[in-house]
C-alpha cells in the first residue's frame, strides 16, 4: 500500500464530488498553483442560516489537490461560513490524513485557499510555511 | 584533473558516470538516475576541484590588484573567458558573463531594445520559448510601443520557414529571437537558417542557447547571430554564470545595463565614461569562481568531443522514444525523430497527472521534471497545464532509459487500483 496514493485518495481523483457549476452562487474565486499552472475555482452557495448550501470545484490538477478538493467539499457543506473561512492548514491536511512533502503542501491546500478567498475576499493566505 | 573514460562499448557510446561524484548516491537502495540535466546538469569532479582549488589556492578579486594572487585569479577568469569564447568560435572580447540566461536577454531587452524599438517596429518570437525569452519581450514592447508577434508551433513540433518569410515580409521586424533548442519538445530548430532570412530582412537576430550549448556542437560564427545566450550550469558548470556573446557593432552602441565598479573607464561627479567590452557590461565584482569552474566544465566537454556527446545523447534519445512508444497510455511531445530534437522528451501518462508522476518516479530515485517547464505559452498550445519530461546529460546510459521506464510501469500500476 502506497502511503501518499491510499486508495482512498486516488477514489476522490478518479470521481471527485462536488465539481461542476452551480445554477448560482453567492461567492466565487479562482486560484492558480504556479508551481504547476493548475487551476482551481469554487462556487459557493449560502443559505438563510449562514450555512454554505452548496459548493463546487471547477478545475484540474493532480490527485493530492483534486482529492482534497473532493474530500474537504463534503465537510463544507452545511458549515458555517463564519468557520469556513478561517478553516486552517492542520484542518485540511488531517482530512486528507497523509504525509504531504513541502512542495506537495501547495497541492493539497489549493482547494482550503480558493475556498478562503471566495468567503473572505483575502487571496494572501499562503499555502506554504508553517500555518 | 580526472580524465574521462570513453567507452566504446555501442555506437556513440560514453560511459563517463564515474567522473560524476554525484551518481555514487544511494537513496532507499536505489542509484540516482538523474533525468533533468535539461533543468541543470550534474557536475564533474574537475569542475568541482577547480572550484575548490581556486578558492583554496587563487582567491583575489580581479581586475585591479598587481600582487600574485590577485594576478592568478585575473588570469584564471580570463583565461576561463577565451576557452569559453573559443567553445562556441566567438570573440572573447564580445563574450560577457551574466549572471543566467535570464540576465543575459535582459541585458538586450534593456540595451539595445529600449534604445532602437519604436511603435512602428515589431518583435517576432516563437510560442517555444522559455518565459526568459517572452517576459523581457513583453517588457520592452510595453516600455517602446513596438508590437510583439509569435511564430506558430506545428502539430510536429517544429517552426515554419514559410510562416518566418510571411512576417518578415511585413517589414517591421527588428528583432527575432528564438531558442536553439526547445526546453520542452526538444526540437532542434535550423538557427542559421532563421539567422539569414531575418538578416536579409534588416532584423537582428537572439537566440537562447540554454539547452543547446550543453549538448550540441555550437559554432556562433557559422550560425551568425547578433547575440547568443546560455547558461553555465546547464553545462556542467557551476550556478550564477551565464553567457552573452554580441556583435561587437552594437554592443559598442549600446548604453550600459548595469552600472557601478568595473564597468567605468573615468568617474567624474556628474559623468563617466565606459570600460571597454566586455567589461563595460560586467558590473561590480564578478562571479569569479563560477566563470572558472565554467570554464573547467567546457575543458571537460571539449576533452568529451561535443560530436560525441550529441551522438549518445542522440541514441538514448531514440531509445528512450522506443521503449516509450511501446509503453501503453503514454503520449510523447515534439519531434519524433531523435535525429531532429535534443536530448528532451517531454511525455503525458494517460489518466495521472505529471506531478503525480514526478512523484512516484522520485519514489524510484528517477528525477524527472514534472511542470510547465517555465514554457506556459507553449503548454496552452499542446492543451495542458503541464508535463513530465525526462532530459539526458554525457552521464546518462541505457539502463536509465530502462529504469525510467519500469517506473512509469509502477505508476500506472498504482493509478490502474
């Protein structure tokens, strides 16, 4: 058994939930991993209660940041968007719960980061050091 | 020095792996087989020695000092600057050292383009080059008005003579510029060719040597450029050196790039004047110790025979294109003769994507480049975001290709699950 490429991961890569469009959005964003020119979009849909309603991912990318993709749209659905966007690294990588290499950190961060940026407006937040 | 074994075990055959201390490194029970010379070589124990030895035995600043060791160390860097001149049959006075290729073609976007682009002029480049012969283009045609054209990248790879004819036959081209040899495709393009066209059209003429220089013999005064760039550690040598050599007609013309020590004549508190080529482009103390270990590694290369290194690199090459095309699910790039492309196959694995790949065959201590290789017009032109490439240096041997491709095998085999 690889211990980066865990079936469950490449499951996620191969049919990634949540990607698409939404009929509408409240908030939106688009980031690009420059070490790759992958790209990513979300769309996110929020509900009366302050919850996110809906959420999809537009995009490619390689399995670690397409499965985190997949894996951190099912836990976002239904939070908080006050919570959602202050999410931290230690919160998406103990979702994806295996060891990330430095420079595989921007990968499986790519989707918390694009998803940051859409609630909060701040693209800034850094993907790599120690946060 | 450590003089380098030439086997002449196949047809063109080099087996210089012992030259290269590196290649002893053992990680998790597996030999280094080290497929990204085209990102930066591996260095030879000569080059390595005369950097120590410099630094150990030589070290003095150059240029002004009369005692012996700053002596030793002028005539190390300027002997190092007429071997590395003759390399390539250019003119040592006209060869100046930058810090890269980037800095090299930096040193013309600012020189010569900002002083002689109008809005009436264009800048034609092809969607093959590296981002250090796009961005400094876009820079100067921002900064001059002129307009900056691309000439296309066929379906094999290649350039178009014709398509080079009908946009020099607009008459505003001032200025081509163009790689030797493409970092991503490997396509070796006819220099010279494009070299007398764009002449016969009234342009000057860059092109990018960075993959070219390591791996092909390179005549300048056949090919007949007005400037030529490459870089130092594509070619064994050390990191921080590249190269410019120019036509001495308009390095003279042009103001200087950089300014401060070393590149004056006289100093006055309002004015000065310029030292002579190639000083007067070589601003400040200049990187001595990497110019020698260049010229070691071009010592190393000469010794080698560039007719043979491009011979075995040319038959990895075609092997590698074989035992790649016999693999399922992977789709190579570029030309596919190995007799038209360097030593550079970029590749796609159906159905994972390149930093995946990158990965599992690091797992195999396989080193492969796994990006958009600094070439994201290009990228946009094949339709992907990125590849996995795997580039060949003197030190690579059959059994590289062969571990290269047995790693692939157990990626697919992880992704197949």
């Amino acid at each position: 058994m690889d211990d980066l490429y865990r079936d469950f991961i490449l499951e996620h890569y191969k049919r990634p939930r949540n990607f698409g469009e939404l009929q509408s959005h409240d908030h939106e964003a688009h980031e690009v991993n420059p070490l790759c020119g992958d790209e990513l979009g979300v769309q996110i849909a929020v509900g009366d209660d302050g919850r996110i309603a809906d959420l999809r991912f537009q995009g490619h990318g390689c399995a670690i940041s397409q499965a985190a993709a997949s894996m951190a749209s099912e836990q976002l659905i239904g939070m908080p968007v006050q919570e959602a966007g202050v999410l931290n690294a230690d919160w998406m990588l103990d979702l994806l719960g295996i060891d990330v290499s430095a420079t595989r950190r921007k990968c499986a961060l790519l989707s918390l980061k694009v998803v940051r940026h859409a609630l909060t407006g701040d693209a800034s937040w850094p993907t790599s050091g120690g946060q | 020095m450590t003089m380098s074994q030439v086997s002449l075990a196949g047809a063109g055959a080099l087996d210089v792996r012992a030259d290269f201390p590196i290649l002893a490194r053992e990680i998790d029970g597996h030999r280094l087989v080290y497929l990204d010379s085209s990102s930066t070589s591996q260095k030879p124990a000569a080059v390595l020695d005369s950097l120590e030895d410099f630094y150990r035995n030589h070290n003095a600043n150059i240029h002004r000092g009369v005692y012996l060791l700053a002596q030793e160390a002028d005539a190390l860097f300027e002997g190092a600057r007429e071997r590395i001149a003759a390399f390539v049959n250019w003119p040592a006075a006209t060869t100046i050292f930058t810090r890269n290729v980037t800095e090299a073609i930096n040193l013309v976007a600012y020189s010569w383009a900002r002083t002689n682009l109008t809005p009436s002029d264009a800048v034609l480049i092809t969607q093959m080059e590296h981002h250090s012969n796009i961005v400094p283009w876009q820079l100067a045609a921002q900064a001059t008005g002129a307009q900056l054209r691309y000439l296309d990248v066929g379906e094999d790879g290649t350039l178009s003579l014709e398509q080079l004819d009908r946009e020099l036959a607009r008459g505003d081209v001032k200025l081509l510029a163009l790689t030797h040899v493409s970092n991503v495709l490997g396509t070796i393009n006819p220099v010279a060719e494009f070299v007398r066209r764009a002449h016969d059209a009234g342009a000057i003429v860059l092109i990018d040597g960075a993959q070219a220089v390591p791996q092909l013999p390179v005549d300048l005064e056949a090919i007949g450029a007005d400037f030529y760039a490459w870089t130092g550690h594509k070619a064994l040598g050390p990191t921080g050196v590249g190269v410019l050599h120019g036509r001495r007609e308009l390095l003279e013309a042009m103001p200087p790039f950089l300014s401060g020590g070393d590149m004056i004549a006289t100093v006055e508190a309002q004015h000065s004047t310029w030292n002579e080529l190639p000083w007067k482009f070589e601003a400040g103390t200049s990187m001595i110790a990497q110019v020698i270990g260049l010229g070691a590694a071009i010592d190393y290369l000469g010794a080698l025979g560039m007719a043979n290194v491009r011979s075995h690199e040319q038959s990895l090459t075609a092997y590698a294109l074989e035992r790649l095309a016999a693999t399922a699910g992977v789709r190579v790039f570029g030309p596919r003769s190995a007799g038209d492309r360097g030593g550079v196959i970029s590749f796609a694995l159906e159905g994972i994507h390149p930093h995946d790949v990158g990965e599992l065959l690091g797992r195999r201590n396989v080193c492969v480049r796994a990006s958009h290789h600094c070439a994201q017009p290009l990228m946009a032109v094949l339709g992907v975001a990125a590849t996995a490439r795997a580039s060949f240096g003197p030190y690579n041997v059959a059994a590289d290709v062969d571990a290269l491709i047995d790693a692939i095998g157990e990626a697919q085999e992880i992704f197949a699950n």
